[in-house]
C-alpha cells in the first residue's frame, strides 16, 4: 500500500506514521524530525556504515552496534537516521521482534534488505507475519545518480525487474501532488532512481507481498521544507537537517 491518507501525520508535529505499524497494539514507531516531540528521549541507533551488517539485539545494551539494520527482541526504542536514504521500520505479529533499517544505494547494493530478512528467517520468524513501513526519503522526481551507480545496481540487482518495473527512469520523473517546493533540477542529464520502487522489487522477489508494505509517500527533497535533504543541502546553502525512524515494543 502506498496511499498517504494511510499515514498520519501527528496535529503541529512533523511525525509521520503507518497504518499497518500503527494497528499493532504491542508496537510504537514514528518517522520524525530530530525535535519531534514524540521521539523517545532513549533511542539506540546503530552506527550507520553504509553497508549491509545487521545487529540483533536480546535485551536492551545500547551498543555501539556497527550495522545499518538493528532488530530487538526488547523494550527499548532502537532507530535509524537519514537524510534522503529511505529508512525501514519493521515489526512481526508472530514474535515481538522490531527492527530499523537504513537503506541507501549502497547500502542496497551491500544487500541489507535482502540481509535483514535472511537475519529474520534464522531467527524463525515468518516472512508472512512481517509488516513494513518505508519511510520520508528523496524521491524518484529529485534523485539523480551517474552511469557509474546505475552499472552497480544493475549489476546487483537488474534480473529482478524488466524495462516495464525497472526503478529508474531516463526522463526526470513528476513531482506528487503533495510536494511543497520545486523538485531539483537536473543537474548531468542522467539517471533517476526510485528507491522506493528499488527496495519494493527486492521484497517481492524475497516473498514479501505488497500489502504487508506501507510507504510515507513524501520526498525529503521537495515534499517538506523541515524534513533534512543531504541533497537539498548540496544544491543550497542550508543547516544541516536530517530525521529519525523509531520503532518499540510497547510495555504492557
């Protein structure tokens, strides 16, 4: 599913959050900037490599975890920060186990996606009792990328698509109607990448069904003036700005 009125977005608060995660009673999450009041005051991130390490936690050590993936069987709030990547939030109805992910394209390419259902699998856990949520990252309107990056991905991952679902476009792609500033202009004529629509191929041919997928259709890029844009920061001069992905098990 990738319908916004399935994410709500908390009154005066730049949180945003999926319906699937949402209807779990025993779950907590939220995509958030960094003064989003909902954010909880502990949160355990990994440190992000750009790679595809996972960490399992069993209990609630706060690291340092070298990983772009972190899962828990525990109570704390574990997370991930981005600033165009796309973060993932996942959780189980078979075992209280949560997990966040920072997918980047190299991190993708490193095979974290593929890696951190292959972690859950090992544990037991059902592919079927996984439910999803793809968070705020750069659009495929607003992420160029070279030939160079292209042949990578392709390499790694182009069996799993034909021209018709490739995730890359030759022609800059529209905006979505919820975009609030200009979409950013092509800067070397070359490649758009759909990350989203990248990382939802990897988890059909994994064996994830598309209704157990949820996605925050908002671009860091132009879909928010407050929401942190490595890339927006490359076309102008802005502070540095980025979000956080949480997910808990709630305490009964």
């Amino acid at each position: 599913m990738a319908s916004q009125n399935l994410i709500q977005r908390s009154q005066g608060r730049m949180t945003y959050r999926a319906a699937n995660l949402g209807a779990m009673q025993a779950v907590e999450h939220g995509f958030g900037v960094v003064n989003d009041p909902r954010r909880p005051s502990v949160l355990i991130c990994p440190e992000q490599q750009h790679a595809g390490n996972v960490v399992i936690i069993r209990d609630d050590g706060i690291g340092p975890f070298q990983a772009d993936a972190l899962f828990s069987y525990g109570y704390a709030s574990i997370g991930v920060v981005t600033a165009d990547c796309v973060p993932i939030l996942v959780a189980s109805t078979q075992v209280p186990v949560v997990g966040a992910i920072h997918a980047g394209w190299k991190g993708i390419v490193s095979g974290i996606v593929e890696n951190s259902l292959a972690a859950l699998v090992n544990e037991g856990v059902e592919t079927d009792s996984l439910r999803l949520a793809i968070g705020p990252c750069i659009g495929r309107c607003c992420y160029e990328i070279s030939q160079s990056t292209l042949a990578l991905i392709e390499e790694t991952h182009g069996t799993h698509w034909d021209v018709a679902t490739r995730p890359w476009h030759l022609l800059q792609p529209t905006q979505s109607a919820n975009c609030m500033r200009p979409a950013a202009q092509a800067r070397n004529g070359l490649i758009w990448l759909d990350l989203v629509s990248y990382i939802r191929q990897i988890l059909r041919v994994s064996g994830i069904r598309d209704e157990q997928v949820e996605v925050v259709d908002v671009c860091t890029y132009c879909g928010s003036e407050k929401l942190g844009s490595y890339r927006r920061r490359q076309h102008f001069e802005l502070p540095r700005a980025f979000q956080y992905s949480w997910i808990s098990n709630r305490l009964s």
